[in-house]
C-alpha cells in the first residue's frame, strides 16, 4: 500500500489538453500556459485530441472551433457523452453561429481569436472554480477538524431537488449529470427562488466575468439546464432575465 500523500505537498499541476491546428498559437499557449504552473498536452487534430482525451485525464480542455477531421465542436459533442470536464471553445473569427454551436455542444465558455494570455488565465481560473465548487458554511460556522462533507441542505423545487453538500441533482428522483457552469448556475437560482436574475448578473456570480461579457452564455446555458431538468423550470422574463418557478 503506497503510504499517504504528506500534508505539505505541493498540490499537483493543472492538466490541459489544448487542440489547435495552428502550430505557432498552439507552441505558444503551451509555453504562455506552462509558464503560469500548467501541463499541458497539446493536438494538432480533433481525432488526435479525442484520443489523447480517452488516454488520458485532465482537469480542462481548450478547443479550437476549427479542426481537420473532427472540429472542435463535434470533439465537445463527443467529449460530453462521457464527461463533465470544463470546456473552453476558441473561435477564430468570433463567428456568432460558431459561438453558438460551441455552447449548444456543451462548453462552459469561449474567447476569440487573437486573446491575450492574461485573459485567457482569467477564463481558465473561473472554470476551475466553478469545477471545484462547494458551498460555504453557514455563516459563523466552521467546519470541524477532520470532518467529512457537510450534510448541507436539500433543496425542493417541485420534482426538482438540490443536496447542497453532496451537490447532487434530481428530477423525479432520478440523478442528472451537470457540469460545473451549469451546476453553479442552478444553485444561483436555487439561492433566489422566484427572484428574476438579470444576465449580467448570472455572467458576474457564475461566469466571474467583471465586466459585461456575451449574454449568449448565459442563454444557452439556461436553454441546457432546461433540456435537464424540464422545460418550464427556469422561467423567462422577457427585458429582464430568468427566475426559477418555486
């Protein structure tokens, strides 16, 4: 039995599998990337980066929309019969309809074409949070030494319910696999039942986006957890945003 890991370890790095054809922007993410603590496992193809996805086991993976053989949306579809792994799409040309499909594919989000490091780190950091989520004591609670997961609270919106410590989903009691963006995007709802959320709002709490970013996110995100949950879950409100129905 290999004896346990020491608490003053350092955590291990940050895998990512970064699939882009250009070979002078894929050399270059992968150096920009590996300077900030990452490995990183680059393809030059979809086929390439679906294989090394199944050899392997990362922790994100950076898509470029366009790919010899299998593009980088149909790489996500493939990805997402499996997987919940944070996705990030690039598309060259900030093409709406690429930008779309990407999301309707299952990426948690996008950036175009050229994008500067720091903002793609940024983009990078919010993903990861969101996929090592979990909820916070209540207030002027601390957890116990030693303890395990918190009970947490279960949460009932008609057939819906949340468990908020184990972070499990389920409609009619049967369980339902999200992905970190739109399990955060639930428990944002969860927290103010009946309460409309505007979009800009949703991009800042479960996005991280400090600034007005694409509200496509938002919308196709909604429009996944819909296909999830039930259509009449997540209601619009026409001008404003989305509210869940108690």
């Amino acid at each position: 039995m290999s004896s346990p890991t020491p608490a003053h370890a350092a955590p291990r790095p940050v895998r990512v599998l970064l699939v882009e054809d250009d070979e002078l922007m894929r050399r270059s993410f992968t150096v920009s990337l590996e300077r900030y603590g990452y490995t990183v496992r680059a393809a030059a193809d979809g086929l390439t980066g679906l294989e090394s996805f199944r050899d392997e086991d990362f922790d994100l993976l950076i898509l470029d929309v366009m790919l010899p053989g299998l593009d980088g949306i149909g790489l996500c579809r493939k990805v997402r019969e499996t997987s919940l792994v944070p996705v990030l799409m690039m598309s060259a040309r900030g093409d709406g309809l690429d930008i779309v499909s990407g999301l309707e594919a299952g990426a948690d989000d996008y950036v175009v074409k050229p994008v500067d490091t720091n903002v793609l780190v940024a983009r990078i950091r919010s993903l990861l949070r969101r996929a090592t989520y979990a909820p916070a004591p209540a207030a002027g609670q601390a957890p116990e030494e030693g303890a395990g997961p918190a009970e947490g609270e279960l949460l009932a919106f008609g057939d819906l319910t949340i468990h908020t410590g184990g972070l499990d989903v389920a409609v009619g009691g049967t369980p339902v696999a999200l992905t970190p963006t739109e399990l955060k995007l639930l428990l944002e709802f969860a927290a103010h039942p009946g309460i409309v959320l505007e979009r800009h709002t949703l991009l800042r709490n479960v996005w991280d986006y400090g600034w007005d970013g694409d509200s496509r996110v938002v919308d196709l995100c909604v429009q996944r957890l819909r296909g999830k949950l039930g259509r009449d879950r997540i209601e619009t409100v026409r001008g404003f945003g989305y509210k869940l129905r108690r």
